[in-house]
C-alpha cells in the first residue's frame, strides 16, 4: 500500500542537498534490483538546485549513468535554446557532466523542433515515446515534482483543462497564469504511474498549497493533492514551505 511521508529540513540548502544524497541512494538500489531504473526530472529553482548538487557530489559515480532513463515532467513550450527550457537547465545543472546514454535521455519536442509551433502535435510525440512498444505509460521509478504557490504540479494548473484529463497521458497546456504561457505537461493518470513520487519544494510562498494538499485537498482546486505515488509519496520540504502544517514531522538537522 502506497505510504506518504513528510521530511522538513532547516533552510533550502538543506534540502537540496539531502534530496541530492537520496536520489543516489535510490537510483543505486533500483538498479541493484532491476539493472536499470528511470527518473522523471522537474524544472524550478529547487528541482534544480538538487541536479547541481548531484553534479557536485563525490556519490554520483555510484550511479550507473548509461543505464539510466531520464524524462521530464513538463515543459515549456519554448525554443530549444531558451533559458526557460527545463531541458536545457537540468542538462547544464547535471546531464551534460554525466555519462548519460543519449539514447535514453526523453526531453519534450522545443517549439523550435520537428513540430514546429504546433504543441499538440509535440505533446501527442511525448506520450508516443512514453508508450513505446508496449503502449502503456511506464512505471517510472522516481518521479521529481515541484509544486505552486497556488497549489500547480508538473503544468497541471488549478481548474484548468489538464487537471480534468483523465486518458491522456501527455496534454499540451494553453494559457497558463504563470509565463511561459504554452507548455507541455504530464497529466494525473500519467504522474501517478510512478513508484515513487518526491515532492520537493521551499519557501514561505509555497506553505498554503503544502498544508492543503497534505490535509486532503481536491486536485481540482490544489493539483498537487493528486500526485501520488504507487509505492510512496515523499514531501521533502524547508521550514518555510512547511511552516502552516499543523502536524510535527521529522526535521533532520544534517
């Protein structure tokens, strides 16, 4: 049975890098246990802040990076170029420093790529890529998600056409009330085929939607709510984001 468990850490450096010192530790065991394991990434400030740690760490050559599945939660529809494009962040914070099969590294399509401007087209060619031969979403086995002041995941705005998508596994996302306005996104279903999903985020900002979601919002209104994971859900959280949960959970202090 799926378990959900909460870790605040003291400031977001912390967390950064004990969510670091995790994801090595997991990544090795799934590929102890099954020789290869996968790892949907996700962009913002702290997402980030994680992948350049793991650049950073003498731990990461524990990982074997050629069997390694790298995918992406969301991204924004943006040329392949830009500054904006969680790829081209995740790939200077770690991926371009790691011995990663190109082959099994799946970024969504730039507006700038084979499909051009038209981000249906780019969104319908990642759920292909998920599917693969097999045609069904695969079981990732840890899945990285930040999450909004306003209670967003992936690009799964509250309200908004994605979080009502229950077939798709892969949406094209219009209008979003945070820049850039176009996106590309995993929906709920697709999300919670993970084993293991980490809910990584910091900051006052983000304190309303962390103590909705963990008091059983509906992810209508908070989508974050209805990512879980098959396994577990982790919530790895600083002081700030954690400060409106009423309830005490574990805060590590190194």
């Amino acid at each position: 049975m799926s378990k959900t468990e909460v870790v605040v850490y003291e400031n977001p450096d912390l967390l950064a890098a004990a969510a670091a010192a995790r994801l090595v530790t997991r990544i090795v065991d799934v590929q102890a246990a099954k020789g290869s394991a996968s790892v949907v990434l996700t962009g913002g400030g702290t997402g980030i802040a994680i992948l350049q740690e793991l650049r950073d760490s003498s731990a990461r050559d524990a990982i074997d990076w050629s069997r390694l599945d790298v995918y992406w939660g969301d991204e924004r529809f943006v040329p392949a170029d830009s500054d904006e494009r969680n790829e081209k962040q995740a790939r200077e914070a770690l991926l371009d420093h790691v011995p990663l099969d190109p082959r099994r590294v799946h970024a969504m399509a730039p507006s700038d790529g084979e499909f051009g401007d038209d981000v249906d087209a780019a969104a319908a060619a990642y759920a292909e890529v998920l599917s693969g031969d097999h045609g069904d979403v695969p079981a990732f086995d840890i899945m990285l998600l930040g999450l909004g002041g306003e209670g967003h995941t992936a690009s799964i705005f509250p309200e908004s056409p994605a979080v009502y998508e229950k077939e798709r596994s892969v949406v094209a996302v219009r209008d979003c009330p945070k820049p850039p306005p176009t996106r590309i996104s995993l929906t709920l279903p697709a999300i919670r085929r993970a084993q293991d999903i980490w809910l990584v985020t910091g900051g006052d900002a983000k304190a309303d939607a962390v103590a909705q979601a963990l008091a059983g919002a509906g992810e209508v209104q908070i989508p974050v709510a209805g990512a879980r994971g098959t396994r577990r859900t982790l919530w790895l959280l600083d002081r700030g984001s954690a400060s409106k949960l009423t309830k005490v959970y574990q805060t590590p202090t190194a």
